[in-house]
C-alpha cells in the first residue's frame, strides 16, 4: 500500500525507515509527503535509492527486502531468503542487483527485476551491519559485529551465466570441436 500525493521521487528526495513498519519518501526541498510505503510486517530497519532514485529498497525485521517504484510507491518485488532479520540493502549503481546484509550472519545478492536471489555469502560469524557494491558493481563490501570487513568478488556468477549461454548457442558441432559435452549444459 501506499499513500500520498501522486509526485515522482527525484535526486530532491529522501526516504526515512521507521518503526512503525513503513518508509516515508519526502521531497526534501519541500518536505512534502511523496509516499508512505507500507508491506512489511516488522520494523523497517533500512531503506536506499537507486542510483537513478527510480526505486528503493527497505530491509527489515520480518526477514525480507522489499524493491519498491520511488516515483509509484508501487511494490516491485519481496526478497525472502534470510532467515533472521535483514539490517541492510543496498542497489548496485547499474540498478540491477541488491545486496542484503543480515542478522542470520549472511550477505545475499539478488537480481533487482525478478527477485531472484543469485548468490549466498556466508563466511561471518557476527551480524552483518553494512553490505556495499564497489563503484564497478564487480565486488561487495561487507562489514559484520565480528568484528571483520569482507571483500567478495560477485561477477563470477554473471560471466558463468553468459558462458553458459554462449554454451548453449552453440550448435552441436561447435560443442564437439571444443569438446563439449552435452551433459554439463543440460
């Protein structure tokens, strides 16, 4: 749900997460109420633009994410997979993934179209408190209560999933000339 005057979120605007299990966006020039956004069942612990400032993400204690249309306050996709309370969310600057930071002690990147989680980084013990893309959204940036900062590099999925396409573009005696077998594509 949503409410509010129906105006576009712009680089003027700023969103605000609350305990009252919403997120406000306001127009910062003009503190007017943009739109309330209303679908978790927790408090709201964290919210983000895009880049572009075309949606936001808020991460919460009912365990989800959830990908909303800045300029509709329209819901676009719920992030379920964590399986304690999401502290943290953030977009890639190309718009197309979201990172999420949790207190079950994993980072979790998903595909900001689909909603579909695409990869799982375990390897804290504490917390995460901060989960970040690097400027070329090749690599992310967690920080945890362990006490640790962790480094991941992320852009292997996307050159597996594009050689695994090229793979499968391949006639079947292009595949024999590389010596590739049917079944690791299948």
């Amino acid at each position: 749900m949503f409410y509010g005057q129906k105006k576009k979120a712009s680089l003027y605007s700023a969103i605000l997460s609350t305990y009252d299990k919403t997120a406000i966006i306001w127009d910062a020039k003009t503190g007017a109420l943009l739109h309330k956004l209303e679908g978790h069942i927790n408090y709201v612990l964290a919210a983000s633009f895009s880049a572009k400032s075309n949606k936001v993400v808020t991460s919460s204690a009912d365990k989800t994410a959830i990908i909303w249309d800045a300029n509709t306050g329209k819901e676009l996709a719920t992030l379920k997979g964590h399986i304690r309370a999401v502290t943290t969310a953030a977009f890639s600057h190309d718009g197309k993934r979201v990172i999420t930071g949790s207190s079950d002690c994993t980072a979790k990147l998903w595909d900001t179209n689909s909603g579909k989680e695409l990869a799982n980084l375990a390897g804290h013990t504490g917390r995460i408190v901060s989960a970040v893309f690097a400027h070329d959204d090749k690599y992310v940036l967690t920080a945890s209560k362990d006490h640790t900062v962790r480094l991941w590099l992320i852009s292997i999925p996307d050159i597996i999933a594009d050689m695994d396409k090229q793979i499968q573009d391949l006639t079947p005696e292009e595949k024999a000339n590389f010596g590739i077998s049917n079944k690791i594509t299948d």
